[in-house]
C-alpha cells in the first residue's frame, strides 16, 4: 500500500476518531516538505551551491532553488542579493514518497537515536528536524561529496496547534522521546 493511500484510509479515520472531529477536511494532514541547507560558505566558494544543489536534488527527487541573502550582514560579508542556500518543497505524491522514507529509512539508519524532542513541533503544528550530516540519505554516496553538511527539513501541516500536529506525527510513525 502506498504511503499517502495509508494516510487517506488509516490515519485520517483515527484522527478523526481521538480528536472528534465529524467533518474530512477538518484533519490535520501534512500540507508540504521544505528541504533546507543553508551554505554561507557560497561567499568565497561559488562551486559551493553547485554541489550542494546536485546532493539535494538527489535527495529530495526534485530541482532545488538557490536562496538569496535578505539583507546585507558585514561580519560574515553577506551582501544581500548575494547566492547562499539552496531549498525545495515537496508536495502532494513527492511529500508522501519523502516523508516515507524519512520515518522508514533515514530516521533508523540515525547514530545514537533517542527518539525526537516534542520541541521540534512548533506552536502551529508543524515539525522541524535538523540533520547534522547528508549521508544519512541513501542517495548520497559517500565518495562523491565533497564536504559534509547540515540541512533542515521541515514539514508544513495544517493542524492548528502542538497537541493536533504531535498527535499527527505520532500516528504517521515518527518515534518521539518518551
């Protein structure tokens, strides 16, 4: 059974179940996925962001955007307008096959995991994670990369407070601290 199948059959109906809700649309869902890798090294290193992108469009199965600084920040030499990320969002059948894999594939393969901290659900129901290191994703090998770095994902959903988003999470399967 596909993932977002088994998200439209099982854990809607439970969702709507505990939180006693009468109305489908009314059910939490994960909305979207926003991969993240922040590189400030992209201000003396131009190859930098090339990397970075090829390493998350391999992870994410879709071509990232390189982000732009905001404003200008002379302690780093961050000039605004000047190339320092790379992101992409995933959505609809994307979202589904990465979230998946997050909580079948890479959220096991972690060293000396203990569960997620509840503090990574923010007040609007959504869910953020850090990694510390791209090699967790199966895609990457090893040998190609050229420096380890960290990226972000975080997972958009609708639910409008902690508790919703948490209980969403629990029953998607991803393992928090007990």
């Amino acid at each position: 059974m596909e993932f977002k199948d088994f998200f439209e059959k099982e854990i809607r109906k439970k969702l709507m179940v505990e939180m006693g809700i009468s109305n489908l649309m009314a059910v939490p869902r994960p909305i979207k996925i926003v991969i993240n890798v922040g590189a400030g090294e992209a201000v003396v290193n131009k190859e930098a962001l090339k990397k970075i992108s090829e390493q998350i469009e391999l992870i994410a199965g879709q071509k990232p955007v390189i982000t732009k600084a905001r404003k200008s920040v002379s302690a780093f030499k961050i000039r605004k307008g000047l190339p320092i990320g790379v992101k992409v969002t995933l959505r609809r059948k994307r979202m589904f096959a990465f979230l998946e894999k997050l909580i079948k594939i890479i959220i096991p393969r972690l060293k000396d995991f203990r569960g997620i901290s509840e503090k990574s659900v923010d007040q609007a129901g959504n869910l953020n994670l850090g990694f510390s290191e791209q090699t967790i994703f199966p895609e990457i090998d090893f040998d190609k990369i050229d420096k380890i770095r960290g990226l972000e994902v975080t997972i958009v959903t609708n639910a409008k407070n902690k508790e919703k988003g948490k209980k969403l999470f629990e029953l998607l399967g991803i393992p928090f601290k007990k």
